[in-house]
C-alpha cells in the first residue's frame, strides 16, 4: 500500500545521545532487526530519532519517534468505527503476532523511515538503516494494518460464509456451528495470514472457555468484564475522565443509569484545565463504590440465534430499581445522556431519542431493526402522542416490524411503570376560536416587558408594562409567567417570541447555572402542570429576517 505524501523534501531530524545501556539495547535490537529482514541499510536523505523500552515481560522494544514524518504524511479515515460486540456467538480468538512489524511498506516509501544508531563520543560513523516493514509509531499504522488483515481474510469470509469472523486490529475471532467447521476455518485463514507475511501468535490462540477478547471474558452463554481496575484517586480533571471513561465503556452491560452516575458527571464542572483539581465528594465515593461492586458481579448475554432481539423501553427510577442480571437475554443496556443539549426536553423527544438509539444500535450488531418494540404506554395515548410529535414520528419512520404496549411477563418488568407520557395536554396545535389573544414580549437591552390584550374586537387595547432584570431570555420567559398569571381562568391565544413555551408543558429541564433563569423555567412549567384551560401558542421569530411566523 504506497503512502501519499505531503512534500518531497526529506525531513531530518538529528538523534539524540543514548546511555550506555540503551544503546546496548539498541545495537542488539537492530541486529534482531537485520536478521528477521525487517530493517536494511541505507543512505536516505531522511531521518528521525530512535529510542528504546523496556516491556513487562523484561524484553526491550525498538520505537522511532516519527512525529516529524506523520506531519508530512496524508491522513487515512478511520475502516472501522468501533469494536464488534462480544455477545455475538464468538468461538474462537487468534491473536497476530507484531501485526505492525510483519507488514511490508512499499519499495517507494522505504527512505522516509530511516534513522541512525549513534556512538559513544563520535568515535565512529552512525550505522544508517530504514524499514522495509510497517514500522510503530506511524500515525496511520493501524489502518493499514486492518487493511491487510482485511485483505487476508477476504477468502476465509468467501469460503466459509456461514461462519462468524470477527477482526479488530490484530484480533481475529472466529465462530461456527461445530468444531470441524471452526478448525477448516482456522487452518484456511491461518494459510492466507501467512501468505501476506502475517504471523499468528500460536501461544495466543485460544479454543476453551472462557475466551478473552477486547477486555471481555466470553464463557458458552455470557459474557463478563475482565479484571478491571477502577482509579479510585482522583486528584485532577484528567483522573476523572479517564474514570469516565472506563465506566462509559462497560456501562452497557452495568446496567448503572446515567441517573445514579450523576454525582461522578457533576463534577466535570468548572475549570476545563486537565490538571485542575478535583476531588472525590462522598455522593461521588458511593457512586463509584456501586460501580466497583457491579463490575464483580455484572454480565451480559450471548445471543441466541432461534430468539428475536427486542427493544425494551423502560422508565427507571430509584423507586422502581432494575436488576441488570434478568433472567432475560441481555445484550446491552442504553440510556438517555447526563445533559441535553436542549435547555428544556420533552417526554416524547426523549422517548423518540432511545426508539432510535435502539434501532442503530440494533441494526450495527445484527443488521436488522429489532423484531418487537415494547413500548409500556396505553395504546390511545401512544396514538395521541405519535400524531403530536415529529421526533417520535421520524424515530419510526420505516419501521415495519411489531410494536407490543406491554413489557413481557416477567415478575421484574410488570413491577415497573408506564412511561410518562402526559395522557392530556392543554396545548392546542390549532388557534382557539372565540378565545383572548394577547401579545408578550420582552427586551434584555432595556430591561422593559409588555403584555398586551383587548377585552373584545372593539375595545381598546390594555397593556401591562414591568421590568426585569437579566438577558432577553429571563425577559421573555418572565412576560409569559405574567400572562398566564393574569388569565388563570381563560383559553388563550398566546403569541410570543421564545421557542420554550411550546414544549414546556410536562417537559424535563435541564439544570441551569443561572438561578433566575431555571427559577422562571420551573415557575412556568409549574403553572402550565397545572392549567385547566386549552391555550395556543404561536412563536413569531422577530430577531430572524427569516421569512415568516
């Protein structure tokens, strides 16, 4: 595979002085190299910096610093944009052997990765040499290495088309229905990896449960995290994201909803250096403690292949506790995210957002939506609710397969309850004939609000002007406050000029740092909760030269 480069000036970038022992390492590592044909000598006007490290196993490892030859190198995009899932029927697990180093580069990019092996006080000439392999530390070696491996495994996946063969980087998973099947697999695919120079690391083939693959450990029917170790020492914002981010990654089969996980994400918050403080609160240490306790105990299925995979939709909530470990097949649990990007989200878009979470998901592991969707609401008022909201309708939008508004009977899932989905709503998507129209607006720059109404056709126009304090925003959510405050018994036609008071009634709101602002927020949505009267709200976008209402 010929790289594509940016310039054709060589790059150079002097080596460095090494201490006696590494450069003894050095010099041994090379010889290595040259006899396994990896490395040859040369006279490219090219060069960068080699060092070597010292490995768990107490062996050495020679690396290049190429960062001066990806700078000049043309970007390849990510083949694959994410690791398969391990509840997918896997068998077997091979491992190459240094996929990185077995991969030929192409004759006309061999100069760019040369580099020097100095000498102890300038005593002799450097000895030059350059890569005829895939060499570490170049920016795009995984992908090629994937490609290759890819290319490899082409035949295997024509021959044995029925066979389950999984490849992430240097891993390879095999699965199929018998073990003569799986050993011809095996034995075809280890002969096409050789033929592109690709050497399995036999010691690394694993045939017996459990298998260990991508950090799981795989028995006959399930699936469970290998030994994880949770940092518990949080000492700066970097500690806690890569905390984070190891919860993130195996949260799916936790089953710890983002919910419980909220004292950990609250503290993200504030300076947004990575080596800014943080520390532990005592709601934060009982979190993760959970999260220690579950990884012991936590574990997901494999899939069987004569049971059609659903999509359960549950509404979770401290009193209504759910135990990841159901005697039902479970492949991964979803949720909803810590924070919306939205300052007020409603009910159905959050349904709609986890319909479609469900379905991509679904469709990345199998291919295929899923084959029921359990949707615990009454029937009427998932009717209501579909005709009402564009977010549940393009959620799904070409779905053609079962839709159930039960949970299946199992003791656990009859416990919990429907989905909140308001059953009613005072909200009308048409004007009200016959009701008072009034007018609200607001301007931050002047602090000033109106609210403006008549009595009838032919009566005179009534206005109450106030002022507040704060951004356009705390102005127009506070006109709306006084409105509906000052025709509590009333159907209204409202016509304002904010986008929230449209889908705030029965709505989730999102946490705010301005105190006025979510005070107004939650005011408002107490007040509409409440309403008994059908009202009408018409949003005219006057800060827009947009066209129209």
């Amino acid at each position: 595979l010929k790289l594509t480069w940016k310039t054709d000036k060589p790059v150079w970038v002097d080596q460095w002085p090494l201490k006696d022992e590494r450069l003894l390492q050095v010099q041994k590592l090379v010889k290595e190299h040259l006899a396994l044909g990896h490395i040859v000598p040369s006279t490219s006007p090219w060069n960068t910096p080699i060092f070597t490290i010292p490995q768990k196993s107490g062996k050495w490892r020679l690396l290049q610093d190429l960062r001066a030859i990806n700078a000049v190198m043309e970007q390849m995009g990510p083949l694959q944009l994410g690791v398969p899932s391990p509840s997918m029927i896997p068998e077997q697990v091979i491992d190459l052997k240094d996929c990185f180093t077995t991969i030929p580069l192409h004759p006309d990019d061999f100069s760019h990765f040369a580099f020097s092996v100095p000498t102890v006080n300038n005593e002799g000439l450097m000895q030059r040499y350059h890569w005829v392999v895939l060499p570490q530390g170049m920016m795009i070696s995984p992908t090629i290495c994937q490609i290759v491996v890819d290319s490899a495994l082409t035949e295997a996946r024509t021959c044995h088309q029925q066979a389950i063969i999984y490849h992430y980087m240097d891993d390879i998973l095999f699965a199929t229905a018998d073990q003569a099947a799986l050993q011809a697999l095996y034995d075809l695919a280890s002969r096409l990896l050789r033929r592109y120079g690709l050497c399995i690391a036999e010691e690394k083939v694993q045939a017996v449960p459990p298998w260990r693959y991508l950090g799981w450990k795989l028995y006959e029917s399930e699936i469970r995290p290998q030994p994880l170790k949770i940092a518990t020492s949080i000492t700066t914002l970097n500690d806690l994201q890569k905390l984070l981010g190891t919860i993130n990654w195996i949260q799916p089969t936790l089953g710890v909803t983002t919910e419980e996980l909220s004292p950990l994400f609250q503290l993200l918050r504030g300076n947004s250096d990575l080596s800014s403080p943080r520390a532990l609160t005592p709601k934060a240490v009982a979190v993760l403690q959970r999260v220690v306790e579950k990884i012991q105990t936590a574990f997901g299925h494999r899939r069987d292949a004569y049971l059609p995979i659903g999509l359960f939709l549950i509404y979770h909530t401290y009193n209504s506790p759910v135990s990841p470990n159901l005697s039902l097949l479970t492949f991964e649990w979803l949720f909803l995210p810590h924070s919306f990007s939205k300052t007020v989200t409603t009910a159905t878009d959050m349904l709609a957002r986890l319909i479609s979470q469900g379905r991509v998901r679904c469709q990345q592991l199998t291919g295929v939506d899923p084959s029921v969707l359990h949707i615990p609401v009454t029937r009427a008022d998932f009717d209501f609710w579909l005709s009402q909201s564009l977010s549940l309708q393009i959620a799904l939008a070409d779905y053609l397969r079962q839709i159930e508004y039960t949970l299946p009977c199992h003791q656990l899932l009859q416990s919990l309850p429907q989905l909140p989905l308001q059953p009613r709503t005072m909200l009308s998507h048409i004007p009200l004939p016959g009701a008072r129209t009034v007018f609200v607006d607001g301007s931050g720059n002047t602090g000033k609000a109106i609210v403006v109404w008549r009595d009838g056709d032919d009566a005179p126009w009534n206005s109450d002007v106030f002022r507040v304090q704060g951004s356009t925003q705390i102005v127009e959510l506070a006109v709306a406050v006084r409105a509906f405050e000052l025709f509590l018994e009333e159907q209204l036609n409202l016509v304002v000029d904010s986008a929230l008071l449209q889908r705030l009634e029965s709505s989730f709101l999102k946490e705010v740092n301005n105190r006025l602002l979510f005070q107004l927020l939650l005011q408002l949505s107490r007040l509409l909760l409440a309403w008994t009267h059908l009202y009408f709200v018409v949003h005219i976008r006057s800060h827009t030269t947009l066209p129209g209402p």
